[in-house]
C-alpha cells in the first residue's frame, strides 16, 4: 500500500480551531439525531417518505459542514469520526445514515482535494460552512462511463442528462455530477462540475419507490438544456478509464457510504441479541450468535481497515485495491450479519415492526455500489497479474 508522509484526511487534532467540537461531541450530536431518526423509522419506511425531519437535526447539529476544515469555515471534524456518525446513525435509521454519506463523502473528497493537490474546491467548501448547502451525489449511477450529453456553447456547456439514485436530492441544493462531451480532438471526455437544483432546466422525477433505504429520497434527477459555464467545470477525463480522481474517490468516498451498512448491522444484531437473551431453553441459539457475530466482525474489521486507509494513503490503483476489497468485504459482511439476525429472531424477526425485517431490506443496498461483485473481482484480478486496471474484460 503506498503511503503518503502527511495524513490524507486531516485529523482531528490537526484541523480544529478553538471552539470546534471535541471528538465526542460529533457522536454526540449524531446520537440525538439518531435516536430521533430510529423513532421514525419505520414510519419512513412504511410510507417511503423521504428523512427530511432528520436532515433539518443535522444541519441544527452542524453535521453537514462537520467534514469542511476549520480553516475554510467547517467543522474539522476527523474523517473517522465522522464515519463512526454515520454508523451510529444507522444503526437506528439506514435511510438517514445512507443518505447524509452521500453528501459527507463528496465533501470528504473535496477536502483532500483542497489540501493534497491544490484543486480548486476551495470555493465549494466554503459555502457548505457558510450557506450551510446539501450536496446530491450522482456518482454511482455514472461511474467511469458518466452519462448524459454536454454540448459546448458560449461560455460554457449545455447539458442534458437523466441522474438515477440521487440520494437526498428533496433536501438538496447542489448536484455534483458530470455529463459526457465528444470533444474534438481529444475525444469522448467525461466533464465534471456541480449545478444548484433550483437552476433552470433541472427537475426531480419522483422514481423512489424500493426494496430498502426507502426514505433516501434517491430518485431521478433530469437535466434538460441545462446550462452549466465553463468556470464551473471542476474535471475533465477520458471517458471509461480510471483516472486519478476516480482512485481518490474510491479511497475516500466508500469507509463513509459502508459505515451506514454496518450501522444497519449493528442494529440488527443488537435487536436480535436482545431477542434472544430470554430464550434459555434453545441448544442451537448460541450457534446462530456466533455466526451473527463473525460475520458483523468481517464487516467490522473490513471498514476499519478501510477508514485507516482513507486516513492515512495515498490515492491510487493499489489504494483502490484495498478499498474495493474492503467494500467487498464489508457487503459479504453486513447482509451475512443481517441474515443470521433474522434466523437469531426466529419467526419474530419476520414482523415488520421489530426492526429487523426492514435492516434486512436496508442492507441489500450494499450490493450496488461500485464496485460491484464481478467488476470487483476483474479490478483486483487483473491489479494482482500486474496486467492494465484498463484492459478489456475478457
């Protein structure tokens, strides 16, 4: 793994000011956002209603701008500080949890961007401290390829695009996302940028209607003829192939997305356990609990793994190795954790109101993320041959 002499994501000691929250004031804050987010839960969930009570308790708690570096305005909260909020949260409410990553992990980029290659994400940062914004990630639904047209115009690109899984778009204020442009000369090149919500041309189709995570709000956002100037293009890349930014992401963005998996796990498995204390007469129960609990260590000690790496490394392919490994890991982790839950409860476990039901819904969401099972094996297969991460899938 290579390292870096300075730390990727500043830590806490390093980034507060005075007057910043301590360590245990962000689990804190992210404690009473949690218990109010689990007592509505379920209501969420049964109406696939999106969190937005819980995201007006975070921004109160200041948990949006925790991620900006005191410097700029934010927070300064330490990277796994905040992932340790995002599991707590989730251990009560995946959808809440799920969705606060999605902004905490483009925020979390732009910071390590800011402080380790000098990118211009300056201005963005400071207006999440100030203006207090919701930042809307498209990046799953895009990945590499991106999707979408950006035809150049005056001044700038007009973009026209169809966004799916947009977490926490109903409470959002900008969109970073990107769009495809057939350049000229350098060909088919993928242009990063973010555009507010409110702009002309930009609308949510409400498309959210799913398995699990139902209060992420993640529904379709469309761009149509969506103007977007040329000073607001924060990248530019070949379309398709793995790119430096794209290794920053995958180091820095999945430890956040997978503590709100682990969360729901954790709260599976601490209702289950609580199930299962009274049932003394059962010679297999403790069986099921020792399975439960290796497969929520896997889980466990994947993210560990994961977060000291975000904290610590320097982006590139083998970094993102691990991470991808990790994630991997994670997911097999998480949903194997879930399902002994459900076999810990018993007949139970199959009622809607307990909890663990809708956890084992939650959780299948750590499938989907990049990357997924068999791209994942491909990344990491043709990494350990020492053959192109670009090479052709067969």
């Amino acid at each position: 793994m290579a390292t870096s002499s300075s730390p990727a994501m500043a830590r806490p000691e390093e980034s507060r000011s005075n007057g910043a929250p301590q360590a245990g004031d962000w689990l804190d804050r992210a404690g009473r956002v949690a218990a109010a987010a689990t007592a509505e839960a379920e209501a969420h969930d049964e109406e696939d209603r999106f969190v937005a009570e819980n995201y007006r308790r975070l921004k109160t708690e200041g948990l949006f701008k925790a991620l900006v570096p005191a410097e700029l305005g934010g927070g300064g909260a330490g990277y796994a500080e905040v992932a340790r909020c995002i599991r707590r949260i989730g251990a009560g409410c995946g959808s809440t949890a799920l969705a606060f990553a999605m902004h905490s992990h483009l925020v979390a980029v732009a910071a390590w961007r800011w402080r380790h290659q000098n990118a211009p994400t300056e201005g963005l940062l400071k207006r999440v401290a100030v203006e207090d914004l919701v930042l809307v990630s498209s990046g799953g639904s895009d990945w590499l390829p991106s999707g979408g047209t950006a035809m150049k115009s005056d001044g700038g690109f007009r973009v026209t695009a169809r966004k799916p899984f947009s977490s926490g778009c109903p409470a959002g204020d900008l969109l970073v996302t990107s769009a495809v442009h057939d350049d000229p000369e350098a060909g088919a090149t993928v242009l990063h940028f973010a555009v507010p919500l409110n702009a002309p041309g930009v609308r949510i189709v409400e498309t959210w209607r799913a398995m699990g995570m139902r209060g992420t709000g993640s529904h379709d956002i469309v761009l149509e003829d969506v103007f977007v100037p040329d000073a607001a293009i924060s990248g530019r890349r070949p379309q398709g192939r793995w790119h430096p930014l794209f290794h920053a992401i995958s180091m820095i963005a999945f430890p956040l997305i997978y503590a709100a998996y682990v969360g729901v796990a954790e709260g599976a498995r601490a209702r289950a356990i609580a199930m299962a204390r009274g049932r003394l007469g059962d010679p297999h129960l403790p069986y099921l609990v020792g399975e439960m609990e290796n497969a929520f260590a896997l889980a466990e000690m994947a993210l560990e793994r994961m977060t000291a790496q975000a904290e610590s490394a320097t982006p590139g392919p083998e970094a993102t190795g691990i991470a991808m490994t990790c994630r991997a890991l994670t997911e097999r982790g998480a949903i194997g954790a879930v399902e002994k839950a459900m076999e810990v409860a018993g007949g139970a476990g199959f009622y809607r109101a307990l909890g663990i039901e809708r956890a084992y819904r939650d959780v299948q969401g750590a499938r989907y993320h990049p990357l997924q099972a068999k791209p994942q094996f491909l990344y990491n297969g043709r990494l350990a041959l020492g053959w192109d991460i670009d090479g052709p899938a067969a």
